[in-house]
C-alpha cells in the first residue's frame, strides 16, 4: 500500500479516504522498490506489536491502519530528545510540566509496507546541497522542526548546524532558515496560514471589510521557493469562518471583493492559484511536490475558544466510531495533486489525517511554555515534539527514497 494514501471503508457511516492518483500497478510498484531498498541496505526491521484489541481487530480488516508499539529497543521510538536546540519551548511538552510519557511509545505500521528505518545520516548525505522549504501555517512548523531534530541526530558537530539569521525558533518569526553547513543544505519554513496573501483594503472598500484575502495571488514569499529541491506545502486550519469572515477578512480576486463568496468556495480557488504556481514554477525534472493534509484536533466539549481540551487524553483513540470523518478539504487537495500531476509535475498528496486522528494523546494540552497565562485555551491543535509529526517525517522519508531523491554527485 502507498504511504500517502488511506484506504476507503465506511463502517458507522465514517468513510476513510484513499485518494486515486496512484494504481494498483503503481503501489504494487512502490512497495516492492521500497523492499528492495530495505534488503540491499541489510536494514533490520523492527518487531511491531498491536496493544489493543479493537485496533488488532480493525487492522486485520483494514489494508493499512495500525497504531503501534515497538518491541524492539534496538529502533528507539524517540528519534531526538527535547533537549534539540530547534524546538519551539510550545512543543517542548515534558519541560512544561507533562508527566505522563505514554504518548512516546507508538509508532504507525501500515498494514501492507514496512516503513524504512529513518538515518539521519542518510538523510543528510542525500540532501546535500539542496533545499528543503515548508510552507504553510504553525503545524507545519510544528513538522518542520521536527525534521531538523529528526536529521540534526546525524551531524557531528552541531555548531555547523544554525539558523541562517540567528534567529529563535518561536512562533513569531515569518521566515526560517536552518543550514547544515558540512552539507550544503537548507530546511527552510515560510508562514503562510492561508497560502496566498492578505492584501490591503482596497479604495471603497465596505466598512465591515477588515482585510482581504487574495484567493488569487500566491503570497509573495513564492518567489523565495523557486528552485527549491523539495517541497511540503499545507493548509487548513485558518480557512474557516472564525479567521476570515466572522473578523470581517473577505475574499478578493482582481480589484473586486467577493462579497458572498463564502469559506469553501475560497478555499478551492486559493487551490486552483497554487496549483498554476506549481505548474509554471517548479522543474518538472528536480522538485518533488507533497502536500500534506489537513492534521487533526483534539478539543473536546467545545472549541479551542470556549473551554474545549485534551488533557485528560494519555493513550490514542481505539474505538473507531469516535473518529471524525475525512475532512472536505483533503478531497480538494487529492483532485488538485491529480490535475497537477496530469501537467507532468512530481506532486504528491502526504495524507497523515487518518493516522493522526487516533492520536488524541499527542497534543500540549495544558502544558504551556513558561510565561503563557494561567487562563490561556488549551491546545489541542498543535503536537508535543518528540511526537506525531516525527511519524509524517518518517513517511515523507520513505517516500524520499522511492522518488530518488538523492546526491547526484555521489
């Protein structure tokens, strides 16, 4: 089975959701390149053991779910300790207070492949001197200092490891840069919760009109990526009415504000405008295109804003008729990776939506950074790090390794 996709089933009227831009043929394909690549690295694979029963019993009906435990300490579950320099003090979840360490010992097996053990070392030598850009809202920079801790792991000297401008990793930067110097190579991450910009208010604008957001213009950090190796776009959290129209942003095309234009609507234009950026700017012949899909909350008995939680959650979800349906918007991202890869572009939809939703432990919950006030929400959004995005790296890894992306000059 591809990694990046999830099986249909609709049991309890939930529907897991597999999208269709690679065959049977092709999969097949995929998995066997991915166990050549295994033998003729003489990797060892690790024990995997299901913990409990409903998720054994669904992972026999299912082609490629299992929320796992490792028996083997040989593969430890923890590829980097919060002691990583580029860890953002919000992720940093068991300095912050959390006592309960459970959520560090489960992996994800799918059912039909077995995920090649992640080398830092490997890695590296594959990424040098190239880039690496993740581009999109703060989960993404939740994944992207993940990769850097996950990969930092295989360089000697960290001092040869730093962020470009000298900046903190916080959430208050717009733009980050890690270089690994012995390497030549850059992961670099752009916030852009909405993809495309957030324009000034155009002349005559009505009064109940804050902002604008221009479903159809890329933001202008686009013109940073260009040339990049490799890229991990996502989006999603912020298209909902409670960070667009209910605080008076609208949708803009041209010099016109859409009115009535409502969430999804934009959202799917905001799509069609990165997919023509994809297609006129990325070199068919050297980037490699993931986007990854929507990542999963956790607040339960009420919103983020209005005393919603997750603290009381230490172990994943096993009943499958507490997860959430396939969010609407993975479909709009699955039907533009096709269109873009009917264009000869090497674009792929990293769905993780369905793995992450078991993880209802995984989230700082209460565990705030030093200096965050008593009273503040909950977050059930972002991941503690180490943590659930370490398994999307792991996926984006393997799926790095079947794609050839690697040093030419080897």
């Amino acid at each position: 089975m591809d990694l990046l996709h999830q099986q249909q089933k609709q049991p309890h009227n939930f529907h897991y959701f597999r999208s269709l831009i690679l065959n049977e043929k092709q999969l097949l394909i995929s998995c066997n390149l991915l166990f050549l690549f295994l033998l003729l690295s003489s990797i060892v694979l690790y024990n995997i053991v299901v913990v409990t029963p409903p998720l054994q019993q669904q992972k026999q009906n299912h082609t490629n779910t299992g929320i796992s435990g490792s028996a083997n300490d040989n593969y430890p579950l923890q590829l980097y300790t919060e002691e990583c320099p580029f860890l953002d003090p919000g992720f940093r979840c068991q300095q912050n207070g959390r006592r309960d360490l459970d959520y560090l010992k489960w992996r994800w097996q799918p059912r039909q492949c077995n995920l090649p053990r992640f080398s830092a070392a490997t890695f590296l030598e594959n990424s040098r001197n190239k880039r690496i850009v993740f581009a999109g809202d703060s989960i993404g920079r939740n994944q992207w200092e993940s990769l850097i801790c996950m990969i930092a792991q295989g360089v000697s000297n960290m001092s040869t490891v730093y962020e470009e401008n000298r900046n903190p990793i916080t959430k208050h930067k717009g733009h980050l840069s890690v270089r690994f110097q012995e390497y030549n190579f850059t992961v670099e991450y752009y916030r852009e919760p909405y993809l495309v910009t957030i324009a000034r208010l155009p002349k005559n604008a009505p009064k109940n009109v804050r902002g604008t957001i221009r479903v159809d213009k890329l933001h202008w950090y686009s013109l940073k990526w260009i040339n990049a190796d490799v890229f991990v776009f996502n989006t999603g959290h912020w298209w909902n009415e409670d960070k667009t129209i209910k605080l008076g942003f609208y949708f803009q095309e041209q010099e016109g504000i859409n009115m009535t234009m409502n969430v999804k609507e934009a959202f799917q234009r905001s799509l069609v405008t990165w997919k023509s950026w994809v297609i006129q700017n990325i070199n068919p012949r050297k980037s490699l295109v993931f986007f990854r899909s929507y990542s999963p909350v956790h607040y339960r008995e009420g919103t983020w804003k209005d005393g919603g939680h997750c603290d009381i959650n230490t172990s994943p979800e096993t009943n499958y008729t507490r997860l959430d349906p396939e969010p609407p918007n993975n479909f709009f991202i699955s039907k533009i990776i096709r269109e873009i890869g009917s264009a000869k572009r090497k674009a792929y939809f990293l769905n993780i939506t369905f793995m992450s939703e078991f993880r209802k432990d995984g989230h700082p919950s209460n565990h705030h950074e030093p200096g965050t006030p008593v009273e503040a929400p909950q977050d059930c959004s972002h991941w503690c790090l180490p943590g659930v995005p370490d398994t999307w790296n792991e996926l984006l890894y393997a799926h790095l390794l079947t794609k050839g992306f690697r040093n030419m000059n080897k």
